[in-house]
C-alpha cells in the first residue's frame, strides 16, 4: 500500500465523493455550502465550501495566492461538466426506474442499464481527474493538512465519532 501516489490517497479521502459534491448542488443556504458567480437562487447550484479560497483554511492549510487561482481554475473548468454529468444521470436513473415500474422489456432495461454506468463512469473520471489536478497543486505538507482538515469535516458531519472508513 505504501508503493501508490500519495496523490491517489488525497483524492479518494480528502474531497467528498462525486456524489455528495453533486448533491450538495442543492442544499439550502443555510447549510454554509458555497454559492457559484451566476448560480440559481434556491441552493440549485451550490456545492461544498472552497478550502481553497476560503481565508481561514488557506491560512491553516498554507494556501498561496496562485496556488489558490490554481485550483479555482480547476474547479471552474470541471465543475460544470460535473453538474452537467450529475443532471443526466437523474433523468437516466428516472427513466431507468419508471422502466422497472412498468416491467419493461428485460433487454430494453438492461440496455438503459449500460447508459447509466456509463455516465456514472464518466462523472467518476471526470471527478478523479479534477482531484488529481488539484492535488497536484498542493505540497505534500498542505496534502497531510487537508487531510486533517477533511477528517474533522467529516467527523462533525456525522456526529462526533472518528470518520467511518467501511467505504
């Protein structure tokens, strides 16, 4: 285990899952989660707050300027392909269970099956790419206290026991 990238580490541990960036798309205001420039109002577009920009986490992680324009850039470049890759897998996920709910053509399902991992696919490259990108900005020092950072996030998020590390 000590022969992979520590990069590979960080990006499976110290940014939430696709998923729970995708989700928090549509948390309310009041949940503290970011806002994008031009987003809809009513927490349609609103994801996890920016470690990266956010003044108190740069200064504790040691966050530069152009290391935090890096990853701003990162994040701006993926994220709406993110967002975009997360709609499609909603409205293919629905029809995938309104199939079920009609019992549809066995084949028909499976067929929209493979349409659905493959877009799941797709978003978890896209996703892994972005946090390989990222990480590759930061210095192995700022990667162990992002790590911390992530842990005590976590472990507030879900009470007050250590992270949960079944997945």
């Amino acid at each position: 285990m000590a022969r992979h990238p520590s990069w590979a580490l960080a990006a499976l541990l110290l940014i939430p899952t696709f998923n729970v960036a995708a989700d928090a798309c549509e948390r309310p205001a009041e949940s503290g989660y970011a806002q994008t420039p031009g987003s809809k109002p009513g927490g349609q577009d609103r994801h996890p707050p920016r470690w990266w920009a956010d003044e108190p986490e740069r200064t504790e992680l040691g966050i530069t300027d152009p290391q935090s324009a890096a990853i701003e850039q990162i994040w701006q470049n993926t994220f709406p392909r993110l967002k975009e890759l997360r709609e499609r897998l909603d409205q293919l996920e629905e029809t995938m269970s309104q199939m079920i709910r009609d019992a549809a053509d066995e084949a028909a399902v499976m067929a929209h099956v493979d349409k659905v991992e493959s877009t799941r696919t797709e978003a978890n490259k896209a996703r892994v790419l972005m946090l390989y990108r990222m990480n590759r900005v930061l210095t192995p020092d700022q990667r162990i206290k992002l790590k911390a950072l992530h842990d005590k996030r976590e472990s507030s998020r879900r009470g007050s026991g250590p992270p949960d590390r079944r997945h």
